[in-house]
C-alpha cells in the first residue's frame, strides 16, 4: 500500500484553501469518526470482521463522501487499508444497515429548526437542515456552511431559528 503522504493534495480542499480551515483531511475526518462514534481509529484501520470495524469504517466513508470532493475512493480507502471496491461496497451495505445510527450521531445538531433569508428578511422556515436540504435541493453541508460561516447559497444565506 502507498503511503498516505502520496494522496493528499497539495492544497487539501478549495475551501480549506480558500478560507484556512484545512480541518478536513482524510486523517481529521477519520479522528472525528473515531472521537464521535467511540471506536478505536486502529480498530477502525484494523483488518478484521468485527462489527465495530465495519461500522467505524462505513461512519468514516460516508462522512468523507459527504464533505470532501476531492478525493477518489481510492483515496479515501488507502487510510483505512482498503482498495476503491472495498470503499463502494462498504457504503452500499452500510446504507443499508447503519444510515440511521449515523445520522443520529453526525447530524443530532441539525434536528434544530432552520430559517432560510433572502436580504436578512425571513423566507421560510424548516425544521431541521435535513427537511431544509430536502424541500430546497441545496446540499446539506452548503447549508451548514451557511449556518457557519454566513456564507450565501444560490443567493440565501441559513440561520438557526431562535
């Protein structure tokens, strides 16, 4: 297997170049994955069948795929030790058996109602930034950056409602 300095780009993500925040690496996201989820980053990397590595290795691929576009699956599966099919079939079936119990760790903070603003002027208001991402067809992180950093989407900026 290749090194992993091999794989990380020169500048990680545009907007980590863009605005300093360089917090979403490969190695970051696979220590939050860790710190959030309770499961040893070696066991997570650890060749094995066990299903706690399984599940640390779906929270980690499924959370790279949701916030990084910059790397290929190979990428995202030579930190963990897997080839790009392991990565594929990884989120497939972890789709299936462990989508809820993600979201309700990686997403329990956006269960909070959302107002979307148009010119400081409320628009409308959503319930949570996942009915927000539903119903607008922005993509959930374009809105948690929003929420973050006041940065506008297609012209709306998001808030949480008081």
């Amino acid at each position: 297997m290749k090194d992993l300095t091999q794989f990380e780009p020169k500048y990680r993500t545009l907007i980590g170049y863009l605005t300093g925040d360089e917090d979403n690496t490969l190695r970051n996201i696979l220590s939050e994955v860790s710190r959030k989820s309770h499961i040893p980053e070696e066991l997570i990397k650890a060749d094995t069948r066990k299903i706690e590595s399984f599940k640390g290795k779906y929270f980690y691929y499924r959370r790279v795929f949701e916030t990084q576009h910059a790397y290929t699956f190979a990428q995202i599966g030579a930190v963990v030790g897997r080839d790009h099919s392991s990565v594929t079939t990884g989120l497939k079936t972890g789709n299936i058996r462990y989508k809820a119990e993600y979201d309700k760790l990686f997403y329990s903070s956006q269960s909070k109602p959302v107002e979307r603003l148009k010119n400081g002027k409320v628009i409308k208001r959503y319930e949570s930034i996942k009915s927000a991402s539903i119903l607008t067809g922005f993509i959930i992180g374009n809105i948690n950056r929003s929420i973050q950093k006041g940065w506008k989407v297609k012209g709306f900026t998001f808030r949480y409602a008081e």
